[in-house]
C-alpha cells in the first residue's frame, strides 16, 4: 500500500489545503482561518479574495433556465430524449463491478441502489468508474452526496422547469474541479493499480470508505479516519515489505510522522471550533455598501446610525477585553504536562489572535471604524487601544509559535525514545533553548523559560515511567535485571540532562553579551530528583528481595516461620495496587519503611535460629555447610566468628573417631548391598576420606588453618588418615588386576556341565565373572583405571549376561518339553529327544564362553527343540482328542437304560437286546477310529525318524514288529518285548491301547450291569435300630397279584424275574463275540500261540493243550470272567 507523503496530503474539494512543511520540512500546523466578506456570501479562496460563484450542472447538455413560461419546448424535449438514450446506453453496459459499487454506495447512504445507479448514469464523468476498472487506470473513485440544484436524470422536462429546490443527489467527483465539497465523500481506492478489477476480484482488491464534511465537519472526520482506523491498524501490521518489520527506523518515522499530522489536524479542529466572532448587527447589509471615506462621512451625519455603530463597537471592545483578560490569566496546567502543551497553547493563541485581526481589517469594522472615526467618536480610542494590544498578542503568539517550532523535533524525542536516545538529543536541545532565550523577542523571561524547563523536566519523567514499565502493569511482572537497567538508564539521563544544563549555563557565564540563564533549578530538576530517589528505592527494594529469595530454597527444619515471614513481606509489597513510579504520592515511601523494618527483623531472627541450631548435636561437615547456605545469601548479616572455632575442635575429635573406625573395619568393612568386594572396599575408604576431606576443605575456605598451632596439628593428623586410607586403596586394586588373569580363565570353560552323580545338566558359568565385571564398572565411575581384558569383559557385560540366560532358559525349555510327553510314550520319543541331547552334545564338549559360534549353537538346539514341541504337540492333540476320547466313549456306552415306569419282563428282554445291538455298533465304530488314531500316530512319529530307524519297523506277517535287539522273550505264554528298540515300543504301544481298549467295554459293561442293581435295591439308611429310606425308586419289572383260592399268586413270578435278568446279563457279556478285535490283537494272538507251541514243543508237552490253557482268551471270556463285572453280575 502505498501512501502520499504527510506534508502534501491535500483534502480535495473541502477548501483545506496542508502545503508543503515550513521549516525545512519539520512537521507544522497550518493556521486555519475563515474569511468572510460583507459583501458576498461565498466562500474565502485561500488568498483571501471572493470566489466566483461555479456551476454544478452535471447533466450531458446545459439546460438553460426558463422566467416564467416554456421556451422552445421541442428542444427541450429532443435534449430529454438524448440524455434518456445516453442512461440506457450506460446501463447495458453495467456489470456486477457497477452494482458492486452502487450497492456499497446505497448501503452507506441509506437508499436504494436503483436511486444510486439513476444518479450516476446521467453524470458527465460516467467513464471515470470505467477508468477505474482499467488495469493502471484510475487510483481514486470518489462520489459527493450534497445537495444539487440540477434536476434529476429521469424528470420530466416540465418537472425539472418548475422544480428548481435543491436536493440530495450522487455525484461523481475527480477532485479537481471547482465543485464545492457541501456533504458526504464516498471514495474506493485500489491498492493495486496495475492489476485489473474483475467482478471475481473487485471485493478484495477495492477499498471503500467515507468522509463527512457536512457541517464544517472535514478535520473531525478526517482526524477520526486517522485516529480510530488508519493509525491503529498500521500499528498492528507487521509484512512493511522491503522494510520488513515495523521495528524498521523508516516505519517507525512514518508512524510517528501519522501520529503527528493526527494531532495537528485535531488541534486545527479545535482551533476552528473555538474561534470567537465579533458580534453581528442589524445594520450590515448597509455596513457592506460602505467602501471610501466619502461613503463614512456621508453616514456620519447619521445619529442614529452613529448611536448603533458606538454600541455594535462597545460590545466587539467588550468581546476583545474578555479575550484578553483570558489571555492573561495564569494557565491551569497539570502537573506531568510535557512542552508539547507549550507549543499548543501558543499555536491556539496564535489562531484565536489572527482571527480577530483578520475581522477587524474586514470590509464591516473598517467601515464602522471609518464612520466612527468620521463622527469623532470617543469610542475609538478605546477601539485603537484595543487593536494595538490585540497586535501586540497575535505578533507574540506568532513569534512564540515560530521558535517553539524549532524545539518540535526534540518534543518528539522526548516523548518517542528511550532515555539513552533522549540523552544523546540533550545538547542539541540545550543550544536551541539557549538560542531562544538569547534571540526571542517575546519568550525570553525567566518564568516562561522556567516553565519550559519544567515540562521538558516532566516529559522525561513521564518517557522514562513508560520506558521502565514497557508495557507491563506491575513493575513485579518485569525481569529484575531488565528492570534495574532501565532504572540506571533514567537515572543516567537525570545526571546527563542537569551536566549539560550546568554546562550550558557555564559557558553563557563565560560570555557577558548574553542573557544568563537565572532559572530556578531546584523547580527545574526537583521532580525529576524525586523521581531518581523512588527508583533507587525500588532498586533497594529489588535488591534485598533478591539477597533473600535463596531462603526458599534452604531446607533445614525449624527455617519455615521464618521463610513464611519473607514471604509474607514481599507479597505485601508486591500487592501494593498503586502506580510505584508516581513520585507524587507518598503510599510507597511509607511502605518502604514499613519494608526495611520488617526485613530487619527477619535478619534478627536468622540470627537467633542460627544460634539455636548451633547448640545441637551435629556433624561438622552438616554445620559447616549449614553455614554456607545461609553465608552464600547477600541479604543476611550474620557474626559466624566463634561458631568457626567451635567447630575446628570438633573435627579434631571427628578426625579421631575415624581413624578408629578404620583400625576396627579395614580387614572385614561393612559393605553396601550388592557392591562388589574390591569396588566396595574402595568405595568404603573413599567414604572415610570424603568424612574428613570435605569438612577440611570448607574450613579452609573460611580461614588460615596454618596460622595456628591447632590449625597444624589438625592438618598433621589429617594426612595421616588420608595416607592410610590411600595406601589401603592402592592395595585392594592392585590384588585387583592380579586377579584378572585367573578370572579370564573361566571362559574357556564348556557352557554346560553335567553333575557326576545324578548326571542333571547345568550352565558352567563362573560367577566371579560377572563380579570382576562388576568390579570393573565401579572402578571405572571411580576414576580407577581398567585393564584391557577387564574391559573388553565390561564390553562384553550385556552379551555374557545374555548368553548365560539363553542357555539357562534352554536348559529350562528342554526339561520342560521333555515333561510334556505322555507317560504312555516316553519310549516312543526316545529318538527325538536323542535329536535334541545330539544338538546339545557340543555344550557339553565344545563350546566355550568365548566361542564365537556360541549364539549359532543355541540357534540350533532351539531349532531340534522346536520340532520336538511340535511333535509332541501333535501327538498329544491326537492322543487326547482321538484316542482317550474315542475310549471315554466307548466306556460311558449303556447295553440296558431301563425307563423310570415299570415294564414286563418281555419289554425288558426286548429292550435288553435292542440296546446291546445299538451298543455293539457303537462299540465298534469307536474301536475302530481308535484303532486308525493309534495306527496314525504311530505313523507320524515313523516319519519322524532317521531313515536307518525306520527299515527297523516292519509290519508284515513274517515280521511284525520284530524286536530289532532280538531279545523277545516268552513267560508263561506272553511274550515280553524290550524297552530300548523303536519296533518293540511300537509293538507295546499297541498292545497298551489294545488293552485299554478291552478296559474300556469292560467299563461300559460293569456300568450298564451296576445300573440295573442300582434299580432294583432301594437306598436305605440306618439310625440306630430305625430304617430310613432315603429315595423310593420306581419298580423294574409290571407284576400282577391273581387270586388263586386259596392262594394268592404274583405273576411272573420271582424265579421268573431273576432268570430274566440272568439272561439279560448274560447278553450284555456276550457283546464281545460280536465287536471286531483290532488287527495287533489278532497278530499278538498268533504270535503268542506260536510262542506257546514252541515252548510246548521244547518242554515235550501237549501242544493242543498247551494252546488251550495259555491262548490269549477272546474278548467276551475277557468281560465275563473281569473281577469287576463278576462284582456287579
């Protein structure tokens, strides 16, 4: 955004004009004054002559008035007709730019937009809004809503003749032409000229607003724009472009330049606002016609005329006086007013003293002047008197304004810089003062230089007020550092400002030509004195807070009233609401006594808790650094003189009681959990060392221990210690190293080691390996230095600890794994877990502690260990699942369910035979997926083995199962088989759950036969001689009772009954004949008849009979002669 340069803002159409800056361009006011001319009601040019009147006629052709009647009324309506043709032309070519602006325009007035656009289509300047559109066109579009005398576009022409009344109307203006700004200015502006408005960019890239000079109202409105918009804004922008940041010295120059001009437009405002006008009479029309002295004399045979000018002067001198006696009066000025006020007041007085002369030299009091002066009236003199004096005041007021003016630059620097800038402008500033009051005609007396100095005096204070705040409300909130330089900075800039004010004095003594400066100092620099006084007790307030803020840090019992009290004071302090830097008041003075007292009571209390905590029993290296904490704080002012000679005898018997501690310990020392022997024997004599070093040295600090004869005889004695302790140091690390090499040693031991008697696996780890390393990181934080092989172990620390879990955690995992196989094939898995004692074989032999191999080693028996889990867990899932499932099953089958109601014995032979034939199928299926399960496990675990294992197991007939050690053996006609070859545990396997097999329809049967006695016996209980029945169970068996005189006859009979359920019984133990033996019973069956034939054969018996007594019985002998069934038979 780019800006006109402050000097030359020109307001167009308002008759305000700010040319360019008097005095080499310093910021100026202009001297706004209105004229008035008797003889005309027109505005006054800026050369004080009367304008002629300007034409505001805006329609596309002059229409020439009409007196009375119509003439030539076909021109007029052929004009009509042109203009109405022009405004449809326009308006075809009005686009969403158009009715952008003419909606804002509306919106801003208070009118409809068609009103707007009725308006503007009938202007003469219609293509400026083009222009403005254009890219590099136009930078400005300004519109007036005043009155207008010019009829309406879109009036009739009869209309427009007989409505000649002015009315409100949009006009467009370029601002140059002569039309007089009488309302409201309406202007966009776009910021970036040489890119074109498009209907898509007009709201971004357009600015609008407004300025209001209805009613004399311009510098009001223009000094609102500034004050409340333009200038707050610009603060608060921080992209400057090629200046980047607002903290740039041109931005902040602009700033100040803005700020400036704003307050000169205010004060020209007010100047105009409080002008006063002499008084008007009846007679000026007739007072305008009087312009030469005939003119005066003829009316000054007039009497009357003459009584009525003697009275119209009478109030004008009575106007003046009051004027002037205001002048004169002493002004009421605050007490922190800076010399900007000064410059103000004479630039009002200036403005207020030109207007009345330029109203006394105007055409009306000249010709009341010259009629009276004509008449000889007495009055004139008085007028003349009044007249000199008014010069006298405006020549004054100019001459004051003009050197002020000089001085305006160096106002702005006390009131925008900091103290240091300030400073360095002082000199300057000392010699224009100085040139004042040696060249000003009017403003050279001591009271108005005195008073001069005084607001300068208070411009600084109040600069340095808000330099030392920067912004912040509390003085407590600021750095303290920060705030202690601002405070010196002021303080340099009191002392700076009175040595160049008695420099300057000097040197005009020095020069008797000149005036001398015979100026009050003490009214000069006394404020600021007071001022420099409050801040350097701020500073002392600061200072002591912070000498004593380490209290709240000290932790040491019994401290905490006192910290509390600290506290407390500076809280009351720092709540204080009042402004601190107003030297003015006395609020703070009073609390900063009320401050120093307290604090000195907190200095009396130090002292008395410090005296207590003496008297106590403590050690001297806790006192001595007890009394650091508190003689470390700058604040606290403590006599520490005899506690330091209390304590040089007590570290004598400290020093004492620790060389008995080392005559008693030094062979066996108390260590600390977990420390290594020789690090803890070191770490205990560096303790015993820190006991006595430590007080030692905090008593050299605090005085010249070699000055006394106990002083000497302490330091003997504490050497002594200190030697002893060193050499016992240097012992243990010494047999330290020489250990090293032996320890080294056990690396090269095997990882794992078997115990000799009960052969149970173990990791071969050293534990003083882990305590030399241990060692070695002590000695290492010690200061100590390490061997290379007991660093290269410290190096090695995290793998070998590592690697001793893994092997532990190995050896874990493998008993584990080997206690999850089933019972029943331990000897099955005899091959895979020689797969795993192969794989951990080298542990044992091989691999050492610093084999580089040892990580792929578990690697590998992590891998033979995982395929066991696996294989154990298939099996397992196989035997539970399928196996021992199948087998539960067939063991909770019932051959008989008897029904809860009683029923015939041929319901119950039926029910008996329908069952068991259920039952067989049953049995038989579930024999059968056990028999395959087995048969697949047995297969999966072949598969499993090495191929040499494998062509061991055959299945044929000729070799089922042959025992691969041939150490079969036959006892009493059952053959024994091995537990050491893989066919022989195969061979057992079967036979194992052939036989639980056998086990489980055993169990099915006993069950179902238990059943059925259950039904038949009824629970009974006995209490002494009572019987008790605790559940009377429904009947088995319907009988009926006939009468068979004389008898009475049940039917079926008892006998009956029970030869039912023989049979019943009998037909559940002969399900075995129906259920199909698995393929291994039938071959143990020939195996064992071989075995029987050939024993017969070699003890020269009855084959036949042999076979008969020692063949394996069928399946429904097994059940019928079972101890268990007989037991529920």
């Amino acid at each position: 955004m780019e800006f006109a340069p402050v000097g030359s803002l020109t307001i167009v159409g308002s008759n305000f004009v700010m040319a360019d800056l008097p005095n080499g361009g310093e910021v100026a006011p202009p001297l706004v004054t209105t004229k008035t001319d008797a003889r005309a009601n027109g505005p006054i040019s800026s050369a004080g002559t009367t304008q002629a009147p300007v034409s505001t006629t805006t329609a596309a052709t002059t229409i020439a008035p009409t007196k009375s009647k119509i003439v030539g009324g076909d021109r007029q309506h052929e004009i009509a007709r042109l203009a109405k043709a022009l405004r449809d032309e326009r308006r075809a070519t009005i686009d969403p730019r158009h009715e952008y602006l003419f909606g804002r325009l509306a919106e801003a007035i208070g009118i409809e937009p068609s009103q707007v656009e009725d308006h503007i289509l009938g202007d003469d300047k219609f293509d400026c809004i083009d222009d403005f559109f254009l890219a590099g066109g136009r930078r400005v579009l300004m519109f007036y809503y005043q009155e207008s005398k010019n009829p309406e576009p879109n009036q009739p022409v009869y209309g427009r003749l007989a409505n000649t009344g002015p009315k409100k109307r949009v006009m467009i203006s370029t601002g140059d032409e002569s039309m007089q700004l009488t309302g409201v200015l309406y202007y966009f502006v776009r910021p970036n000229q040489p890119k074109a408005i498009t209907p898509a960019n007009i709201v971004n890239e357009v600015v609008f607003g407004q300025l209001d000079a209805s009613n004399g109202k311009m510098l009001e409105s223009i000094d609102q724009l500034l004050a409340n918009m333009l200038i707050p804004l610009f603060q608060q922008y921080e992209d400057w472009g090629a200046l980047k940041t607002r903290s740039n010295i041109n931005v902040q120059d602009f700033l100040d330049a803005m700020s400036q001009f704003t307050a000169t437009v205010n004060g020209a405002s007010d100047n105009i606002a409080h002008q006063v006008k002499l008084a008007p009479s009846d007679n000026d029309s007739t007072l305008s016609t009087l312009a030469t002295p005939n003119d005066y004399q003829t009316m000054a045979q007039n009497g009357d005329f003459i009584i009525e000018c003697e009275k119209l002067m009478d109030k004008w001198c009575k106007q003046i006086e009051k004027i002037l006696a205001e002048s004169e009066q002493i002004r009421r000025e605050a007490d922190d007013v800076g010399p900007s006020a000064e410059l103000i007041h004479w630039k009002q007085r200036m403005a207020t003293f030109n207007n009345l002369l330029e109203q006394i030299k105007s055409s009306r009091c000249r010709a009341v002047v010259g009629v009276l002066q004509s008449a000889k009236s007495k009055s004139i003199n008085r007028w003349k008197d009044l007249d000199a004096r008014i010069t006298d005041a405006a020549n004054e007021a100019k001459d004051n304004v003009r050197y002020l003016y000089t001085l305006d630059k160096f106002f702005s620097t006390l009131d925008k810089n900091n103290p240091n800038a300030i400073a360095e402008n002082i000199p300057s500033l000392m010699n224009a003062i100085r040139m004042i009051h040696s060249i000003s005609q009017y403003y050279n007396s001591s009271e108005r230089m005195t008073s001069l100095f005084v607001k300068i005096t208070n411009q600084m204070i109040n600069t340095c007020k808000r330099y030392i705040k920067n912004g912040c409300s509390r003085l407590w909130d600021i750095p303290k550092q920060d705030l202690v330089n601002r405070i010196q900075e002021s303080k340099k800039l009191n002392n700076e400002y009175q040595a160049y004010f008695h420099k300057t004095k000097g040197k005009l003594q020095e020069s008797a030509n000149e005036r001398q400066w015979n100026f009050s100092e003490n009214y000069i620099f006394g404020k600021f004195d007071t001022f420099c006084k409050r801040l350097d007790r701020i500073v002392d307030v600061l200072n002591t807070i912070e000498s004593l803020s380490g209290l709240q840090n000290i932790r040491v019992e019994g401290l905490e009233p006192i910290v509390v009290k600290y506290r407390s004071v500076v809280d009351a302090i720092k709540k204080k609401s009042y402004d601190l830097l107003d030297h003015r008041k006395p609020d703070f003075d009073n609390d900063y006594n009320e401050f120093k007292s307290q604090i000195e009571y907190i200095q009396a209390q130090l002292q008395l808790f410090i005296d207590s905590w003496f008297r106590k029993s403590y050690t001297v290296e806790q006192s001595l650094l007890f009394l650091n904490k508190f003689q470390d704080l700058e604040g606290v002012k403590i006599d520490f003189g005899d506690k330091l000679s209390k304590l040089l005898q007590n570290f004598s018997k400290e020093l004492d009681s620790v060389r008995k501690i080392y005559e008693k310990n030094k062979e066996d020392p108390p260590l600390s959990r977990n420390l290594p022997p020789t690090a803890g024997r070191i770490i205990w004599a560096r303790q015993l060392y820190q006991r006595i070093s430590i007080p030692i040295k905090l008593l050299q600090d605090k005085m010249d221990l070699s000055k006394t004869e106990d002083g000497r005889l302490l330091i003997k004695n504490f050497n002594k210690i200190a030697e002893a302790l060193l050499q016992y140091e240097v012992l243990f690390y010494r047999n330290w190293e020489r250990s090293i090499d032996l320890i080294k040693k056990g690396m090269e031991a095997t990882v794992y080691i078997r115990h000799p008697e009960t052969k149970e696996e173990y990791v071969n780890f050293d534990p003083q390996v882990l305590e030399l390393i241990k060692d070695a990181q002590y000695l290492s934080k010690l200061g100590l230095d390490i061997p290379e092989t007991a660093t290269t172990l410290l190096r090695q620390e995290e793998q070998i600890r590592q690697t001793s879990v893994n092997l532990q955690e190995l050896l874990n995992d493998i008993k584990h794994a080997y206690a999850s196989i089933p019972k029943d094939m331990s000897q099955l898995f005899k091959p895979h877990r020689e797969k795993v004692e192969e794989a951990l074989r080298p542990g044992f032999v091989a691999i050492t502690w610093s084999s580089l191999t040892i990580e792929e080693y578990i690697t590998n028996v992590r891998q033979e260990l995982e395929q066991l889990r696996i294989l154990i867990n298939d099996c397992t899932d196989i035997l539970q699942c399928r196996i021992e499932n199948s087998l539960q099953t067939i063991a909770e089958i019932q051959l008989c369910e008897p029904q809860n109601d009683p029923i015939t014995l041929d319901e119950f032979s039926k029910l008996t035979d329908e069952s068991c034939q259920h039952a067989i199928g049953s049995i038989t299926k579930q024999a059968l997926l056990c028999e395959k399960a087995v048969h697949y496990l047995l297969e999966i675990l072949k598969k499993r083995l090495k191929p040499n294992e494998q062509t061991q197991i055959k299945e044929t007939d000729s070799e089922y199962y042959d025992c691969a050690l041939k150490s079969a053996m036959n006892t009493k006609g059952h053959v024994t088989r091995c537990n050491d070859c893989q066919p022989c545990a195969f061979f057992n396997f079967l036979t194992n759950y052939w036989n639980k097999n056998i086990d489980a329809i055993v169990q099915c049967t006993r069950s179902s036969l238990e059943t059925i006695r259950k039904r038949l016996q009824q629970p009974i209980r006995y209490v002494g001689e009572e019987v008790i029945r605790e559940q009377v169970r429904n009947p088995l068996f319907r009988t009926d009772i006939v009468l068979s005189i004389p008898n009475v006859l049940v039917k079926p009979s008892l006998d009956d009954m029970q030869s039912q359920l023989n049979k019943s019984a009998n037909s559940m133990l002969k399900i075995g004949q129906d259920i199909p033996e698995w393929y291994h019973a039938q071959k143990l069956r020939e195996i064992t008849i071989k075995e029987i034939e050939k024993q017969a054969l070699d003890e020269g018996e009855d084959v036949k009979l042999a076979v008969q007594a020692k063949a394996p019985k069928p399946l429904h002998k097994v059940i019928a002669e079972n101890n268990d069934v007989k037991k529920g038979k």
